[in-house]
C-alpha cells in the first residue's frame, strides 16, 4: 500500500526544525484528543472547539512546559479528522519530549504531507488545491505566492470544474440521443454542440498555454548570459544585481565556470546564470570545459542574454557566440541581444535588441521589465488562475487535444455520436484526474511526498 492507513492518529511538528521562540505540535486522528490528554492537565471533560487553552504538559509528575492548546473537532479541522494544535516554546528539548509524550499516548509519527493528505482524502480540498498548500510554502517571490494564494483559494479548481460541467451538459445531450431508441427526442443540433465544444476547448487550452509563463513564476526564469570574451557579461551582471557578484578584469576569459545569482524583478524572480566567453580561438582544455558548461547552461535556458561590445566591430568570436546560441536554445526560448558598452563610441552598428551600459545603468531598467514580460501576462486579472504544475498542463492539453478531435467527428450528415461521446468522456476524465477524482494511489503518494513534514 503506498498510502498511509488514515485510521491512524498522527503527530508531528509543525514549525520548521531548530530552537526558536516558539514551535507548533499538530496532533490529528479519531483519538486525537485521547492522545492529547495523556500528557495535557488539567485533562478534563470534552475539550471545547476552538477555543484556546493554558494547559501544563506533564511526563508523568514531571513540568515539561506550559502550553497553549487548541482543539477542533472533525470536520470542522484542516484534515477533517478530530485535530489538537499545541503552542510551545522552541525548545528542541521540549519538541522531542512533547512528539515521544504523544507517541507513547497512541499515536504515530506523521508522514510528509500527512495532514494535508488527510484533507484531500476528506473532501476538505481538491488535489489541485492540496497541491497548491505546498507551492504556497515554497513560494519565494511575490509572483509565486500570488500564483499560489490563487490555486489554493480554488481559482483553478473552479475554472476546471467550468469545464467540467460544460462538457457533462453535452455528453448528457449526446447519450440522451443514443438511448433513444424510438427517436422521440429531436435531432442533435451539430452548429450549436460544435460551438459549445469548441469553446470548452479554448478554456482548456488557454489554462494549459498559461504554464509556460506559470513554470517561470513558480520555480524563476531561466536566464544565461552569454557573448563573445570580454563583451562584459560579468559587468552585466553585477549592473542587473546591483552588487558585485562576478569578478570583472580587462583580460578576456575572466569568466571559465558558470556563476548563478538570483534577482526579484517586479516579484518575480529571475535566476541569472554568466557563462564563459565563446572564444572563436579556444585553446586550453580549460577553456574549452568552460565552453561546454555554457553550452548546457543555453541548451536549458528560458532566456538567453546575447551580449555583444557595441564599442567594437563585429569578431569572430561574436559570430561564433551567435551560431552556438541560436543552435543551442530551446524552441520557445527567447533570445534577446545586448548590446553593452552603450557609454562609449560606438563600433559597430547595433540591430534590432537592448543597449544597455552596464557601467552607467543606462537601457537596464528597460531590460529587467523585457525579462519578465511574459510572466506579467498571465496576471492581468488579479483573480487569475496559472497553471504552474506539469500535471496540471498534462491533464489540460490532454482535454484540449479530445476537444480538438471532435470538429472532424461532427462533419457530414449523420456523425458518429458514439465516437464524439468518447471523445467527450476522454476530455472529462484528464480534468477528473486534475482535481483528484480518478488520481491513482501512485499520484497522491508522489504529489504528497514531496510536502514537509506536519503539512
């Protein structure tokens, strides 16, 4: 069984490890509240819901620490389940005695996840919005939270279920038709059911086109730096920054390795990777390494940073710079040409991109808002839902392509309804599978996984 037995009483911490003010001690179950007063005093009656209370935490005669101690009664908890959250102090010593004292009274430790499997399982939430409690915790930009605060709050959820019942209302019309074995109900109108499939499936396909900018906003954008020796990638970098994070020298091939940073840019954040000059002249085996690393770091990249001196004539470093960039970039990734050195004379006459100066600031601004244009996109609408999980774009684009299938069913006089009906049913069933209707055990157990411990 890959799923954990939810008959179970579990416990665990619920605060991040280590000594601090104070910590949080979630204890959840059918006897979560028989486990709690084994070591809380005074134990009493029935706890009221809800409401907070000073209570000692005792090992046997032993004071261990005053606590405060909520109890919620089922469903009315976050799992569902009878639940007891207690308030410590952050003593390490004080978690361990507290986690072996609820242990030692009948319950065991919790999986990662746990809880908040729980409340899936109890119809507490979706599993896209389970899924979205741990992207919450993740979050480290504005753009991620928000993203998060949306999914979780139902934002998705609700759009997928939209779908959903749009498609039930004409499945329900197709299998009407096809029971009717005395004609009595009229024939189907195909314009009409063409129409309201067609538009279904552009809500399908525009959530799933959302993931591109969404993976950006969830995990940051990709972005490489890369050009020719001594184009001043580096100086580039530390201008974006806005503090010095590479070393800069006048001598080319400063750069041999691959340097990352991380920057917000209006809340999103953009992960920047500098890379080693592409010398048309590579001639150590160390240069070339450095190459290679750039390479990769290119062939995995959302964006890529093409910098060119714009003080000088064009080299064949540059043009080598030029054919391995454009060769190595992901289809779908966006290439955008710097021309830096903007301050001084110019050598060379710039095409089409950014000149920018990475000693003045000058044309910076203009390009940290190009970096994160995309993502911006996806949030015209405050209330709008990102698609930021691959799954989720799997379960999408799988509806969408179903969806696609049924203009050529519905062509000619009598259309096969029974192969629309299929189809229909396939679309359902992927947006099932988002929400967690038809998840597998091996699904909930990989997505729940990956949780902290106590959520």
């Amino acid at each position: 069984m890959l799923l954990p037995d939810t008959a179970d009483t579990i416990t665990a911490q619920a605060t991040p490890p280590g000594a601090g003010a104070l910590a949080v001690i979630r204890i959840s179950g059918l006897n979560a509240f028989k486990t709690a007063a084994s070591f809380l005093r005074p134990a009493g009656g029935a706890p009221p819901h809800g409401v907070a209370r000073l209570l000692a935490a005792r090992d046997g005669d032993k004071l261990v620490d005053r606590v405060v101690a909520i109890f919620f009664r089922g469903p009315a908890s976050y799992t569902g389940d009878d639940t007891v959250e207690i308030t410590c102090h952050g003593s390490p010593y004080i978690i361990r005695t507290l986690l072996n004292l609820a242990v030692k009274g009948g319950a065991r430790p919790a999986g990662p996840g746990e809880f908040t499997l729980r409340a899936f399982l109890n119809g507490k939430l979706d599993l896209a919005r389970a899924e979205a409690v741990g992207q919450l915790i993740e979050a480290s930009s504005a753009a991620a939270h928000r993203a998060a605060v949306t999914q979780a709050e139902g934002g998705l959820s609700r759009e997928v279920a939209a779908i959903r019942e749009s498609l039930v209302a004409l499945l329900a019309q197709l299998e009407a038709r096809l029971d009717d074995s005395y004609e009595e109900i009229p024939p189907l109108e195909i314009r009409a059911f063409a129409r309201a499939a067609g538009a279904a499936r552009e809500r399908a396909r525009r959530l799933s086109d959302s993931y591109a900018a969404g993976r950006g906003v969830r995990d940051g954008i990709k972005v490489v730096i890369a050009g020719a020796p001594n184009s001043g990638k580096s100086s580039l970098l530390n201008a974006l920054l806005g503090y010095d994070r590479a070393m800069v020298s006048g001598s080319a091939g400063t750069t041999r390795d691959t340097l990352e940073a991380r920057l917000e840019v209006d809340g999103f954040t953009v992960q920047f990777t500098d890379t080693a000059g592409f010398n048309a002249r590579a001639a150590s085996a160390l240069e070339r390494e450095g190459i290679r690393r750039a390479e990769a770091a290119i062939a995995a990249a959302d964006a890529v940073l093409l910098v060119k001196d714009a003080s000088i004539a064009e080299t064949a470093s540059d043009r080598r710079a030029e054919r391995e960039t454009e060769r190595l970039a992901l289809a779908g990734a966006r290439l955008l040409r710097i021309y830096n050195k903007s301050d001084l004379p110019a050598g060379r006459r710039s095409g089409a991109g950014f000149r920018v100066s990475a000693r003045t600031g000058a044309g910076l601004g203009r390009l940290k808002t190009a970096l994160v244009a995309e993502q911006k996109k996806v949030f015209t609408d405050g209330a709008q839902a990102v698609v930021t999980s691959a799954r989720h774009y799997a379960a999408l684009s799988g509806a969408a392509a179903e969806l696609a299938a049924l203009p050529p069913v519905l062509r000619g006089k009598n259309p096969p309804l029974e192969l629309a009906a299929e189809h229909l049913r396939g679309a359902l069933e992927a947006l099932a599978g988002l929400l967690g209707e038809t998840a597998p055990e091996e699904v909930l157990a990989g997505i729940f996984g990956k949780f902290c411990v106590g959520k």
